[in-house]
C-alpha cells in the first residue's frame, strides 16, 4: 500500500517579520527563490510567497511578484501561492484618523496579479493586528470577501482560505461556498496561535479539533500555527487528516534561542512526516490534492 501523501507547505518570508529579528529571512526576489528552491529539494510542495520593496518592507507590487514567481519556476515546479495579505509597513499600510492603521484594500487586492501564480490567499475575516505599538485593522468584510473570491474564481487562481476562528469557517467561508465562488476541493488554511491579532484562538489540541471539526465538506485543511506551537500543531494536523506548514513567516526559531533557517524547518517536519508513516507530497500530487490544474 502506498502511503498516504502530505503537502508540506514553506512560508519563507511572511509580511511581518524583519532580518533584525532573524538575519536568514529572505527578503528580496532572488533570496526568496533561493531560499524557496532549497526548500522543494527538502520535501517542500508548496510556497506561501510574501513579497517585499528594495528597502524590505513590504507590498504586493505585481512586478516584484512577477519577478519571485518567474526566478521560483525557473528552478522548479513547486506551487506558487501569492499573499493578498501583504503585510504591516511599507506600501501596505495607512493610518486612519481615529489613531487605527490600516491594511489597504486596494494594495492587497495587488497580490493576485503577479504573472504565474495558482493560489492566491483569502482572508475571511476583519481583525486587528498589534504590531510595534501599532493596532493594524485588517477589514475584509462579505462584500470585500465576495469581490476578492470572484475576482480569483474569474482569473482561474485558487483561494486559500485563511481563517482563525470558528466564526470565520461557518460564517464566512461556508457563505462563500453556498454563493458558488469557490469550486470543491476547498483548501483552508487554519491560522492558530496567532496572539497578536484580536479574535484569533490559541494552539490547543481540543481547540485545533474543534476547528477541523466544523470544516465545510470537501475540504482539504492545512495547519499554520505561529511561534513555539507550529511543530506540535503539525504533527496534530497529521493526526486529523490534514497538511502542514513551516517557515520564518511564522516561526522565527527552530528550538529556544536557536535562530531558524527555512531549509532547516522543513527538512525536520519532512523527516517527522516520515517517521509519523506518512509521505510529503510532490508538486504534481499537492496540484491534484487541492484540484489545480497540472503545469503545462
């Protein structure tokens, strides 16, 4: 019998982090497909790709992704998955007159128009981010989730459906889904751990499973959990059924007060995957997985 499969998903960069807190993370176009193609030949499927300017902060300027995604596929043929997201500073954010900043809309919806890309990520959620003194409201209300969903369902990308609460499962995506705007397999990204955004759930296994629990039909789930949690949270993930996700994005150390790489990360979560009986993923199985179409 042949053993079960796992895409095994890299976030080499994340919209957040800076190389003052990990001089490892790859900022810059050539560093992150560097970076990410160390990754594939590690066990890696699939890259979550934040894009940042010359100057390392961040955005979803088209161009810059262009160029991440163009430098990835000519080394290998790992999935593409392109932020909508952004990220905290650079041309992303704005402050509102009420003291709040503001992740902005226009600036994210950006991220699907990089050349190449098969996923985009979906935010189905409002929430406030606090960052360097800062509370960052990062709004996608229905409508915006409605835009953002046919927008990538008219382009042929593939949503990843990020959620961090349960609200966000039966409430939003599960609307989207009965609206027809994302066609089965359902991939959803289950965010955990996340302490600095209001209204996101800590990392336990009772929580975990009750999140897994009320995952619309047809889905395949994926695991993100930040800091000290994204190992265990893995290994859980393996135990219910779903994929896995390392990576500076999310994780800045591989133990207490040893800096990470992001090849490191994932050749540990590879070998764990092993030793749990299972096997990662390559690009080709990941694509039919999550029901993409093959490379041409």
């Amino acid at each position: 019998m042949s053993k079960p499969k796992v895409i095994v998903t890299i976030a080499p960069t994340g919209g957040m982090a800076t190389r003052k807190m990990n001089p490892n993370l790859p900022t810059q176009p050539q560093e992150i497909a560097d970076d990410t193609y160390r990754c594939y030949n590690a066990g890696a499927s699939l890259v979550a790709v934040h894009a940042r300017r010359p100057d390392d902060e961040a955005t979803c300027e088209p161009s810059i992704y262009t160029r991440i995604n163009r430098l990835i596929r000519d080394k290998c043929d790992i999935i593409l998955n392109n932020s909508t997201g952004g990220g905290i500073n650079g041309d992303m954010v704005r402050e509102l007159p009420n003291g709040l900043w503001e992740i902005q809309w226009e600036e994210r919806l950006k991220g699907m128009q990089g050349e190449g890309v098969e996923m985009c990520t979906l935010d189905a959620q409002t929430v406030i981010a606090s960052f360097g003194g800062k509370e960052i409201l990062v709004a996608t209300p229905p409508t915006w989730i409605r835009q953002i969903a046919g927008m990538m369902k008219e382009r042929g990308i593939k949503p990843e459906w990020e959620v961090f609460g349960l609200a966000d499962i039966v409430q939003d995506v599960q609307r989207s889904l009965n609206e027809g705007l994302d066609d089965a397999p359902h991939f959803i990204n289950i965010v955990i751990g996340a302490n600095a955004f209001q209204g996101a759930l800590p990392y336990t296994p009772k929580l975990l499973q009750t999140m897994v629990d009320h995952l619309p039909a047809k889905t395949v789930f994926n695991v993100s959990a930040i800091g000290a949690a994204q190992l265990p949270a893995a290994m859980n993930s393996l135990l219910l059924g779903g994929h896995v996700r390392v990576g500076l994005e999310d994780n800045l150390y591989y133990e207490q007060g040893v800096l990470a790489t992001n090849v490191q990360l994932v050749e540990r979560l590879v070998r764990l995957v092993r030793e749990m009986g299972y096997e990662p993923a390559t690009p080709a199985e990941a694509r039919e997985i999550i029901g993409l179409r093959p490379l041409r």
